[in-house]
C-alpha cells in the first residue's frame, strides 16, 4: 500500500467512528466519495493493477460485511466504510483489517457490556446465536439482529476504525 492511503483513510475512519457514535449511522457523503477516490488514487499510481486492486479489495469488504449485513448484524453503512477502505488498502490489508476489527469488535462489546451492566445477557445470546447457527445454518436470528427494538445496538465504526488503522502497523 502506498503511503498516501495512510492520511485519507485515517480521517474516513475517525469522521466515520464520531458520526456513527452521534447518529448510529456512517453517512453516504463520506463514504462515497472515500470509495471513488481511492479508486481513483490507485489508478493514477499504479494504473490497471492498481484499479484491480481496488476493485478486488471492495469486493472483499462488500463478500465479509455483506454476509453480515444478510445476518443484520451490521448496517448498510457498516458495509459501505468498509467497502470504501477496500479501495483504499487492497484485498491484502484488508484481510487483516476484517480480523483486527471482529477482533476490536469483540473488546468493545465485552467493554459495552461490563459498563452497562448486561455481561450475562450478552453471554446468552452469544450461546443462543452460535445454537441458532448450528440447528439452522447461517440464517439470520429471528430476535438477535439490529431490527429488533429490544436489541442493544453497538456503533461499529469504532472498531472499524481500529482494526483498520492497526492493520498499517501489522503488514
């Protein structure tokens, strides 16, 4: 990856974690324009390969997340950053970005439940899910997704963010 994806994917991600904290959405007028200048960046740097690489890195982010969002347990815009930093750092960065932050997902939902008091709710359903998974295959929970009412809802962008920017310092 080249050094210029540092500066602009480091803001994406940190406009992404603040909106989506405030609003618990990542807005269309980041990501889009993120999506399309990286794309355009590894075209001007590295021409055809450099636009293979993004293409193949956006279609990686939008299989993982997608299979996700399929699942409702990430939302549209989820995917969308995530498809956008694709662009951006190329399918091999990603891969690791897409373990660092189930990674970094995973402290923050620990963290989230210890603060609000819920760990044992968030066991149970950890436990309902996987028996979910393994009776139905992968479907989607009838009650454990993001359209429940009831359900606790987690900004994800946060570990977005960091799984990405921790991806830099691990290649």
């Amino acid at each position: 990856m080249h050094a210029l994806a540092w500066w602009p994917t480091v803001a994406a991600v940190l406009v992404a974690m603040i909106t989506d904290f405030r609003s618990r959405k990542i807005p269309n007028w980041l990501v889009f324009p993120f999506m399309l200048s990286g794309l355009a960046v590894s075209i001007f740097l590295h021409g055809w390969a450099g636009a293979g690489s993004s293409f193949r890195g956006m279609a990686l982010g939008a299989l993982v997340c997608g299979v996700l969002v399929y699942l409702r347990a990430l939302g549209m815009g989820d995917l969308k950053l995530c498809v956008a930093i694709g662009a951006w750092i190329g399918p091999g960065q990603l891969v690791n970005a897409l373990v660092l932050t189930g990674l970094a997902g995973g402290v923050f939902a620990l963290g989230w439940a210890l603060s609000g008091n819920f760990v044992g709710e968030m066991v149970r359903n950890s436990w309902s899910l996987l028996g979910h998974f393994c009776r139905r295959g992968i479907v989607p929970h009838p009650e454990l997704v993001l359209g429940n009412s009831r359900a606790r809802r987690m900004p994800y962008a946060p570990a977005i963010a960091i799984g990405t920017l921790v991806s830099f310092f691990v290649r």
